[in-house]
C-alpha cells in the first residue's frame, strides 16, 4: 500500500478495508461452493439430477442481506466523502490551476508556484481547483483523493496532511498530448516552516495596483504589467520561489536564484530585448530548458514538423499570416511578436491552427528573453 | 421443454447450403436471413476484436518499460488506445452477443421463422458496418484521433485531430443499435410460436428483450450528445464549451446517461447466454426461473439511474454524488441475484466440464471480481482516490472482457455446432480457454494493484516505481493474447475440417437443439409448438 499522509488517506484506506474484507469473504464463499459443487455433482459420480426450480425463501435471504450489506458500504464511503468536503471556514486556501501541461498554484497572499505544492502539516488547507483550458485532475495518491479541475468551474476539497515529506501530483484526467508529463510535487512542510515559507514570499505590493488586489486576479494584472511596464525592480519580486529557477531545483531558497537574472534584466531597461546578449549560447541554452519545463517542445517542434502549434524552425524574421478576431493579417515575426504569442496567444492565432495554447502570463521578462533567443538561434 | 416439430424432415437444405437469390458474397450481405446476419455479425465484431486485441498488445509493450519503449511519441499511443477503446466499445461489446447470437438464436428459440422486421435487420447490419467504415476512416484521413473513447469536453473541441469524422461513425453506430432493440422487442412480442408463453421463453431471450429497451431508450441520447458535439466542432455552438458559455459537465451527464446504461446493453445478453450454458451442463432446469428473468429487467431500470457516478470527482454536487453512489450499490444486488442462482443451479446438477461450461465458470469467476472491485468505485471517498487510474481500467475490463467477453467465447463454444453444423477440438479449445484464464488475470489483477497504488490511466510515461508491476500485466497480455489466438485457430480449422456435429452434441433442451444443426432456412420445417417448462432436464441422465 503506498504512502498515506493524510486524513483523507486514512478514510480511504479504512473504507477499502471495510468493503475488501467483506468482498473477500464473500467471494470466496461463493467460489468456494461453486468448486465444491462441480466437483461433488461431477457427471462421473451424479448421474440423477434434482430439478428443484426455485426456493422463494433462499431468493429472499440472498437478496435481502446483500442489500444490507452494501448499504454498510455505502455508509462507510459517504463518511469518507464527507472528511474531504467539510473544513473549516478559515482554512488556509490554495488555488490549482490545471492548465496544458502544469499546475500553477497560487496561494492567497499572492505567492504563485508551478513545481511543487507547499502545505503545512496538521491543519486543514482547501484546495480550491479549476482549469484554465481543457479538464485536468488533480491526484496526490498519498492523500488518495484526486478532484477533476474543470474550465469555467471551481472544485474544491480539504485536506489535512499528518505526514510532512514530498509526494507524488499526478494529472488523473486525460487531457491531450503531454498528459502523463503534466507532474507536479506536494510538499508537506511542518507548520512553523511553512509559515516562515509564506511570509518570506509573500509578493511585495504593487505601487499602484491597490493593497486589496484579490490574489487570484494576481495573475491577469501582474501580466500586463510586466509586458507593458518597462521593467521594474518590482517585477522580478512577482516570481516566487515556486517558478522555479531554470536550473529546476525544488526547494532552494528563491529569492538568491531569481535575483541574479532580475539584475540582468533591467539593465537594458524599456528595450525588452537586447540583441548583444540575446544570441549568447547561454541565452539560448537557457531558453531551450525553458522550452522543455513549460512543455512548449510538446506542441512546437524545432525541426521544422509540424505538431501542434507551428514549428520555431525558421519562425524568426518570417512572415506570419495571423487571424485577429477573425480578420487575416500578415504580420512579421520579430521579437515583440514572439513576446505577444507567448504571453498572449489566443489573441492572434496563426493560420490553420487552434487557440490551444495556455497564455504564459507570468513568466518573468528575463525568461520571455531566453526562449526568444532560443527560437532565433532556430534558422 | 417439450418442442413438437410436427413432420420435421431432415432432407431440407440447411441455411449455409439454400439457394438463395444472389450466389458468393452476396449472398450474405443482401441476405435478410437472421442467421445469416448474425453469423455476419459474428464475423465482423470477432475481426474487429483482433484488431482491437492488436493494439491492446502495443500498448501493453510500451509500458514494458518508463519512457518510449516502441512509440516514440504520445501522439501515437493516445490515438492507440482512443482507437482500441472505439473499436472494442462501439464495434465488440456493444453489438456484443445481441446482434450476432442474438440475431441468430432469438427467433429460434421462440419458434419463430424469422425477426418481425428482416429488411430492417439487414439495414441495421449494413449501418453497423458503414459507422465501423467511417469511425476507422477517421484514422487514415487527418490526424489520429485522440480523445479517448469518451470524447470528453473540451478537449475533443479544441484537439485539431479528425474527432468529427469519428463521433460521425458512432453516431451511425447508434443508429443500427437502436434499430436492432426496435426489431428484437417486436419479434418477442409478436412472432411467439404457440404455446410460447412468456413464462416459457430460454433466459438468453428474456435478457435480449430487456437489453433491447435500453437501445431503444438511451442510445438516442448518444446521438444527440456526439451530434451537438460535432456542431460545437464546425459551428462553435457553445453548448459545451465554458468559452462560450457552455457546461463540460453537462456533456459527461448526457455520455453517462447513455453509455453507463450501454454497459448493461454489454452484460445482459452475456448474463443471459451464461443461464442457457449452466443448465444444460449441469442437465438439471435452472434455479430461479423468474428471479434471473426479473433481475435482467430490474438491472435495465436501476442501471439508468446510476450514471452520475462516473463523475464523483467532477465537482458535481454533494446531494447528487450520495444519491447516484447509493442507487450504484442497490444495481449490484440484481447481479448478486443471478450469480447466486446460477451456482445453486449447480446443487444436485450432474455437471459436465466442457469448453463452454469452463467459459461459464469463468464469467462468474471474473464477474464476481469485477462486481466487487465495481463496489469498491460506488463507495464515495473510495472513488475519490481510484477513479480515473488502472483499477477503474481493470475492473472494467473484468466486466466486459472477463463478463461479455467470456460469455461470448462461451457461447461461441456452446452453439458453435448448431451454427455451423460442425465440433471443434476440445482438447484444444481447453487449454485455450485456460491460458485466457490465467493470462487474464495475470494482467488485470495486476492493473487492480496498480490503480490502487495510484497508476492514472492513458498515460504514456508513467512514475519509475511502478515499473514492476507493468512488466508483470504485460507478460500477462501475452499469455492472454496466445489464448485468444489458439482459440481463433482452433474454430477456424473446425470450420474447415470440423467433424460433423449432431443436432443436439451437449444435451439441450431449449428450442434450438430441436432442429438441425445448422437448422434449414426458416428454422423448422414446420411452425413448432411448445409446452413446459424451458428447462425440463429428465431426472436420470444416461452415461
């Protein structure tokens, strides 16, 4: 049996118990007396037969105790069911946004995170989940609950995690290509640890954007933000420890990993993109594991194929025919458009392609720079 | 049951051998003929099995190891088991035992020349075969389709694969289903031969008759949801789509409302060959006439009424996942019912092993595991951890391979003789049926654990811890797939080369075993009438 860390886990496994153990019981009950009577009336030792065609009060035994019996199943799964649906009103809350292929959680006081899911042990924590394209679920096996994140929807369960550690997010509902990749990681921290965690990545305010901002809009305004402002020592400070640094590793203290590139980037202020550094083998090398970890490879190929979404072979400098609410336009693929389609892309689509893509809002304006590079080191 | 075919003679040319209008192939597919038509539909679901087995066995392969093993790209395996899960649904266990033993025995066994419709019935196998022609078009012309066999929202909007051309075929499908339970209701209420009562008709007939009203009653359902699907596609209608307005969750009511239903349309016909097997190998009548009749009509109205649980994660209300959970577990209680009277059917039986009634064993075997893993998913907060992962997979393939799929190779085994007029080797035909067995549930059994442990479902790639179990369900496809090939091979060489089968090789005494084997085109010579019981065995059996 794997990990249970949760109460929702310790519910579960009791009701498997409760319904395994009687289903053991019965089943080999029932194959148990069907070997016995083949073997017992077997043709070489039972050659007379009983025609006996019914026995009302059998047929009333084996109907009524079956009933019984699974309503007590049924009771011990409703219990369960009512463990992940009731929490208190207070409960430390987490948005999951299931989107083509990741989770982007996004906690209250505005912190947003991709690769791993961090929670205090031993209180109740809502985890309040929806999608932001097509149906996702989103499965930790150790909780053993999984909750299907629905476009236009909330779903939502509690949970209190008993066992600090990491574990396993899995996507549980099928959604297209890169469905078995769209992982992700639980952390369960000790609580004191995670409230330290929590205010030591509390987004800093906005100048400007109100103190009240709702943390679940975070993400829209801080997007125009960071594409319309020229860079602010304020927008580096909207990535958390959670978008991970491109190097992808988990855990580390964020601040120390993002601070670097935030420097960089605002040196070439307004100009989003400085040709000098923009072609450096690091740039692109960069730009290509980001590519990779934001799953963009899945759907743009670099060898020219078509996949999804149009290849990044040969993409820079070409012409693009674009449809803007339905309008054909030709525009030239530069680099402000690239930033537009990787930040934007529903609002032109290319031709003879769907608006499929998940918008990359939040990605820092030093990271829209190194997969711009990375597509324009593809001649 | 005592069958008085007046004057019966065996000079009359049995239905392979009749004259008919056209000569070659046509002969068959212009033929309104039930046997023939069944034996056709036998043909093609059994072909589209293999195929479907085929890529079962790919996918098995490239789980053998994490990472690509044979497919190098997800691409291929998400299109692999959309197309295993269209073929073996829509085109396999739908049609199941219905349309080909059905078409085949029903009017036999009430007596009757014919279905109450035959040019219908012909019209419905020919749409059969144009939705199987389109839906495996969809393949060859545009991208592979990739949206699983349950072509849930948005997804199957939004994917640029040739989905349309697909949901176009099976809604064709639906059509030759719904025509089907039309022509098959009709021919029970009005082609009866004398003496026919309802209290007198074999179980395999009582079950195709409850089986035929829910495809009268819910595939059109199915219809109308793949059809406003296919307009969201082209016209962007905004039912389903949240971007326009549209519910997701409203599709998979409207799915569910149909294809959980569609389950039973799978398992009553198979239930109800495992009743007409058990009796006459344990030659004693059958334990519980009215309640396995009445069980089949109680699991058609309960089993419309449970689909909601297919969605307990899918945000869709408390009140609503209580209320479907609980009616999910009352459905269990008819099929507990009929599992209980077959074994009792056993008690003072004088029990014969052959190949059939091994397939029959072993549906209750499997089935009773699938039932019981089916308990496990009606459970609320059970449900909530195993839906959408391998055990949900397992258990359905208990169900509808190791229930319908059984009870068809069963039944294929059971009036293999009466249909072709031929026996096949035993010998063989038994250890295929135990390498099917223990294959069977080397692979699924092993899926149970998987699931439990928290493997997803339709994943390409999967988490290194759970390699050893993959490699052990894989070796069992393998064992499983040597099975169904032996089993194959062996009744096509008895078609060939087959003794000549007796009219009656197992004992029988429903009223197929009356006539010749194969029986004469319109069935018995004479109308036959009938008196007793469906299942009067004598007392003593002779050695």
């Amino acid at each position: 049996m794997g990990t249970a860390a949760s109460n929702t886990a310790s519910h579960v496994d009791q009701v498997m118990m409760v319904i395994l153990g009687i289903s053991v019981v019965l089943f080999v009950g029932i194959m148990a007396t069907m070997v016995f009577f083949v073997v017992k009336y077997s043709r070489k030792k039972q050659t007379s037969v009983a025609n006996i065609s019914h026995h009302t009060g059998l047929e009333l035994v084996w109907t009524i105790i079956p009933v019984i019996i699974v309503l007590v199943m049924f009771w011990y799964g409703f219990v369960g069911y009512r463990v992940m649906r009731t929490g208190p009103d207070d409960a430390l809350e987490v948005t999951i946004t299931g989107r083509m292929w990741s989770w982007l959680y996004t906690y209250e006081n505005g912190i947003q995170a991709t690769d791993m899911l961090r929670i205090p042990a031993g209180e109740p924590v809502k985890l309040v989940i929806t999608s932001a394209d097509v149906i996702h679920s989103f499965y930790v096996p150790a909780f053993r609950v999984k909750w299907d994140a629905v476009p236009g929807r909330k779903t939502h369960y509690f949970v209190t995690a008993e066992k600090t550690g990491t574990f396993d997010v899995l996507c549980a509902e099928y959604c297209g290509l890169q469905h078995a990749y769209m992982l992700s990681k639980v952390q369960v921290m000790p609580k004191a640890e995670f409230e330290k965690w929590y205010a030591a990545n509390a987004p800093a305010q906005q100048p400007g954007s109100g103190p009240a901002q709702a943390p679940s809009a975070a993400a829209e305004p801080a997007a125009q933000m960071a594409s319309a402002q020229p860079q602010t020592e304020t927008a580096p400070d909207q990535r958390t420890d959670g978008t991970p640094p491109p190097a992808g590793t988990p855990g580390s203290p964020k601040t120390a990993s993002s601070a670097p590139p935030a420097g960089k980037a605002a040196t070439p202020t307004a100009a989003p993109a400085a040709p000098a550094s923009g072609n450096s083998a690091a740039l692109v090398a960069e730009g290509e594991k980001l590519m990779a970890r934001y799953a963009c490879s899945s759907c743009h190929s670099s060898d020219g194929s078509r996949i999804v979404g149009p290849t990044f072979k040969g993409l820079y400098g070409s012409s693009v025919t674009v449809l803007v609410d339905g309008q054909e336009r030709t525009v030239r693929a530069d680099e402000a458009y690239l930033e537009r389609s990787i930040r934007e892309p529903n609002a032109e689509i290319v031709k003879g392609y769907q608006p499929l893509m998940p918008g990359q809002p939040n990605l820092t304006p030093e990271e829209v720079r190194a997969m711009i590079a990375y597509i324009k080191s593809l001649k | 049951m005592a069958v008085d075919v007046a004057g019966r003679s065996q000079g009359l040319p049995d239905y392979l051998n009749h004259r008919a209008a056209y000569s070659g192939i046509l002969s068959w597919v212009l033929s309104t003929d039930h046997k023939r038509i069944g034996v056709m539909y036998l043909v093609s679901q059994l072909t589209f099995f293999l195929v479907g087995v085929a890529l079962g066995f790919v996918m098995r392969l490239e789980m053998l190891t994490p990472g690509p093993t044979v497919i190098s790209n997800p691409a291929v395996y998400n299109a692999i088991f959309t197309v295993h899960g269209v073929i073996m649904i829509f085109l396999f266990v739908i049609p199941g035992l219905i349309a080909s033993f059905g078409n085949f025995f029903l009017p036999i066994m009430i007596g009757a020349k014919d279905v109450a419709f035959p040019f219908l019935n012909l019209l419905s196998w020919w749409l059969f075969m144009i939705g199987a022609f389109v839906a495996i078009a969809s393949l060859f012309t545009g991208g592979l389709p990739d949206t699983g066999w349950t072509f849930y929202v948005p997804y199957s909007i939004q994917t640029n694969t040739n989905t349309t051309l697909a949901l176009f075929g099976v809604f064709i499908l639906g059509f030759s289903s719904i025509l089907t339970g039309l022509n098959f209701v009709t021919t029970v209420h009005q082609m009866r031969a004398p003496g026919m009562r309802w209290g007198r008709m074999p179980l395999f007939v009582w079950a195709i008759y409850a089986t035929s009203w829910i495809q009268i009653l819910a595939t059109p359902i199915l219809g109308i949801t793949l059809l406003l699907v296919m307009l969201e596609r082209v016209l962007g209608i905004g039912v389903f789509d949240p971007a326009r307005g549209g519910d997701p969750v409203l599709y998979q009511h409207l799915f569910w409302i149909y294809s959980h239903p569609a389950v039973y349309i799978m398992i009553l016909p198979a239930m109800g060959a495992i009743s007409e097997i058990i009796p006459t190998f344990a030659r004693r009548t059958i334990f519980g006439y009215k309640f396995i009749a009445g069980s089949s009509l109680a699991i058609a109205l309960f089993g419309s009424l449970v689909w909601a649980h297919h969605m307990f994660t899918a945000g869709i209300g408390e009140r609503a996942a209580v209320i479907f959970s609980l009616l999910t577990f009352l459905v269990a209680v008819p099929s507990a019912i009929k599992v209980f009277n077959w074994v009792s059917t056993l008690y003072r039986g004088s029990i014969e092993l052959r190949p059939p009634m091994l397939f029959a064993l072993a549906f209750i075997f499997l089935f009773s595991i699938g039932g019981f893993t089916g308990l496990m998913q009606g459970a609320l907060a059970l449900d909530i951890h195993l839906h959408d992962t391998y055990f949900v997979v397992a258990h359905f393939h208990y169900v509808m391979f190791g229930g319908t799929g059984f009870a068809l190779f069963g039944a294929l085994h059971y009036w293999f003789p009466k249909m072709f007029g031929r026996m096949y080797n035993e010998k063989i035909a038994t250890i295929a049926w135990a390498l099917m067995f223990v294959g069977f549930n080397v692979l699924y059994f092993t899926m149970l654990l998987m699931g439990w442990l928290g493997m997803p479902r339709r994943y390409y790639d999967y988490l290194p811890q759970y390699q050893t179990w993959h490699v052990v369900a894989t070796v069992g496809s393998w064992i499983l797939i040597a099975g169904v090939l032996l089993m194959v091979g062996n009744l096509l060489v008895a078609l060939k080369r087959g003794e000549k089968a007796p009219d009656n090789p197992w004992g029988g005494v429903t009223p197929e075993w009356s006539t010749t084997s194969p029986p004469p085109l319109e069935n018995f010579e004479k109308a036959p009438t009938f008196s007793g019981g469906p299942y009067d065995f004598p007392t003593e059996v002779a050695r």
